[in-house]
C-alpha cells in the first residue's frame, strides 16, 4: 500500500512543532544555571519568558490572516528560519537584560506563524473525520520537543554549558527548513491524491473556481471578532493557557529549587509529566474521532468531553504542588499534563468546525487569547515566588485557570459552523460555499 502524501505533511509538521518546542522550551530548562550565572532572580527570568509570550501573542492575529491568504508552505520556511536565527542569537543577551527581552521576543513572534499555518494546511490535506487526530500529530511534537529537550538540555549543560543548548537547537531548525522545502506543499496535486474526492475537506472549495490551486481570500476580521462563540473560544483558552504555560515555564526551575533534584536528574524526572501530555495529546485526538466516527454528536466529541478532562485535570496539579513526596509530586504533574492535554483537541478542532476556510484566523483569535494568558501566568509565578518564597501559590491558581477554561468551554462555545462567509464567496457556486454559512 502507497504512503498517503498527507502522510508526509503531517510528519513534517510533527516534526516542526518537535523543533518549535525545543527552541521554546531551552531557556526554561537551563534558567536553574543561568539564573545564579548571570545575577537575575524570580522575578526577573518571569519577565524573559513572558516576553517570549508577548511576541508570539502580538503577532498571532497577523499570522493566521497571512495563513489563510497566503501560502503556509512558504510562511513556515520563513518562521521556521526567523525563530531558529534568534535562538542562536540567544547567548547574545547575557550581555544585556533588554537584548535578552528582545530576542526571546522576536523568538516568539517567528514562531507564531507555526499553528495557524498548520491548522490550514490540515484543513486542507486531511479528511475531516481524521481531523481529530491530524491535528493532535501535528500538536504532539511540543510535548515530543519537551520529551527530547529536558535530558539532551541537561546533557549539554553537563557537558558544555547553557550557550550551546541554543547554538545546536537552533541547527535543528535550519534542517528542517531544507527537507520542508523539498517536500511539503500548500495543497494536495489534486482531491484524489491521497483520498477520495468526496472526502477531500476543501475538494470543492480548492476546484470550484476552474481549478486554481490557490485562491485569494478577504478574511473578515472584525467579523470574526464581534464573534460571541470565537471570542468564548478565545477566552476559555485564556484560562487554560495560562494553567499549562505557568507549569511548561517554570516546572524545570520548580523541581530543582523546591524539589531539590540535580540539574541532571530534572532532566531525566522532568520527561515524566511532558510524556504524560503526550500521551494525553494523542489519545485526545483518537478519542474525538472515534466519537465521530461511532456517531457521537461533534458537540460531545470535540467539546463535552474534552473540557470534562480539563476540569478533571485541577486536582492533580495541587495535590502535585501540596503533597511532601517529591516522587508523588512527579506524578502529579504527569497526572495532570496526561489528563489536560486530552481537552487540547477542542481548542484545535473547533475552529475547522466553525469555518474550514477560515479555521487559521479562528485559530489565530483563540490562540491570541490563550497567549495572552500565557503572558500573564510566567510573570505572576516569578513575583509570587520572589515576595512570598512559596512556590504552591502559582500552581493553584494555574488549577483554578484549568477550571475556569473548561467551564467556559463547555457553557459557551457551540460546535458548528459558522454564518461567514468571505468578501467574494457568493459568487461562487452554492456548493462551494456551503460548509460556511451552515
């Protein structure tokens, strides 16, 4: 049996959030050693990794606009190049608080292009009853960076120092750029390519126009924006953002000052509640499609149950913070990355269910707002712990953010398409625009 093309774009683009991750993650693992190295506490490495988070927040609209208009082959490339120059770049900073800002920012801001473009290119290559899933591949490779991060980063700071964690991770990036280049595309050749053209998501769409491989869409932004499920969607991932950054930005610091493991054996311990959310990754993802495919409502499969397994997860993460067990407390933080990343599906389906066309903007919006929690949650842990020296505070109101968001999730957020339809569309033939106005 051939290997499906689509196959080989959701490789790609596993690969590209495996390398994504890494280069988000590095400064996290190596603050222990940087912070004593350079003078800057708490509060002040609270400020870099919330700069990281303003840049990729900032430019997120914009990208997923330009993901949706242009080509997300191409976009990709020049993200991918723009924030692996920077992570190289990154040692450059020890030399100035700002520079550091600065970098970590433009770091982010590349990266931003990466999920709205990867939204639209499955929305294009895979079916949607395999959507569930493909996005949830292509989502995985941030906790497979993190997988491979925590003990290659401990390794290289054995063995070299914290520099050249960024100096190689950064070569990662430049190679994937060289094997993108050669193999990915904005489209299928055609809507039988690598399936059948009835199930081809954007057959008619793609071929509606006397076949044009891509065509030029009038985003309605502030449409999008006056959108009351859009914006729900963008505030429940606000809320939950703001818990899962919080433990992505400051567990690796957290086990080695309040845990009193190694540098070397964080890197090995902390592997444990980045596989959890892995796994939690993608079995959300072959939950949700087994749903769909077993005729279970979308609003169940992409929605109900995902924010169930948020709002279950809040636990886990104070009783990971309360409990002396340092063994135990590993164990929470899997528990809980394990059980929080299963609702990660509603986030990144969702918006394909509301617009196919438009899923990278929709994308975009709640992932706008999901960072501008993120921004918050690295900065209120760094001054909470530098003021009050207890490092339970943050993660309980990262608990109480998880509850928040799967509350809104499952109030708020319907699951079906909605009525937009872009500047031009209705000229085109009904069934070419259909799957927008519902």
């Amino acid at each position: 049996m051939a290997w499906p093309p689509r196959y080989t774009i959701l490789a790609l683009l596993f690969l590209l959030s495996l390398v994504n991750y890494i280069d988000r993650v590095n400064i996290s693992i190596t603050a222990p050693v940087m912070m004593p190295e350079l003078g800057w506490d708490t509060a002040r490495f609270g400020i870099i990794f919330s700069a990281f988070v303003c840049g990729y927040a900032l430019f997120m609209i914009p990208s997923g606009l330009l993901a949706d208009t242009r080509s997300p082959k191409s976009l990709l490339a020049v993200a991918c190049f723009g924030w692996s120059l920077f992570t190289l770049l990154t040692p450059l900073g020890q030399y100035a608080f700002v520079g550091m800002l600065g970098l970590r920012f433009l770091v982010g801001a590349f990266e931003a292009v990466s999920l709205p473009a990867t939204t639209v290119l499955n929305s294009r290559w895979v079916p949607k009853h395999e959507l569930g899933i493909a996005q949830m591949i292509s989502l995985s490779g941030v906790y497979a960076g993190q997988l491979i991060a925590y003990p290659l980063s401990a390794w290289i700071l054995a063995a070299f120092s914290w520099r050249e964690v960024f100096y190689l991770n950064a070569l990662a990036g430049f190679v994937w750029i060289l094997v993108w280049l050669w193999y990915g595309a904005d489209r299928p050749p055609s809507p039988t390519a690598s399936l059948g053209a009835a199930e081809h998501p954007q057959s008619e769409q793609c071929h509606a126009s006397g076949g044009e491989r891509a065509e030029r869409v009038r985003v309605p932004l502030r449409v999008l924006l006056g959108t009351p499920a859009v914006m729900a969607l963008a505030v429940s991932y606000f809320f939950w953002a703001y818990g899962l950054a919080m433990v992505v930005a400051w567990l690796p610091t957290y086990l080695v000052q309040a845990r009193g493991f190694s540098i070397q054996q964080m890197g090995w311990v902390g592997m444990f509640p980045v596989a959890g959310g892995l796994l939690g990754v993608l079995g959300g993802g072959m939950l949700s499609d087994h749903c769909i495919r077993r005729g279970v409502s979308p609003t169940w499969a992409r929605k109900g149950i995902p924010a169930i397994a948020i709002a279950l997860s809040a636990p886990f993460l104070v009783v990971a913070t309360a409990i002396p067990s340092a063994t135990v407390a590993v164990i929470g933080f899997a528990l809980f990355q394990l059980i929080t990343t299963i609702g990660l599906v509603a986030y990144w389906s969702i918006p394909v269910e509301m617009s196919t066309r438009l899923a990278g903007s929709i994308a975009s919006i709640m992932n706008f707002g999901g960072n501008f929690g993120g921004f918050f949650s690295p900065m209120v842990a760094g001054f909470l712990v530098k003021a009050t020296n207890d490092w339970a505070l943050p993660f309980y109101s990262a608990a109480v953010g998880c509850l928040v968001g799967a509350v809104v999730l499952a109030t708020f957020v319907p699951v079906r398409p909605l009525a937009v339809v872009p500047r031009g569309d209705e000229e085109r033939p009904p069934s070419a625009r259909s799957h927008l106005s519902g």
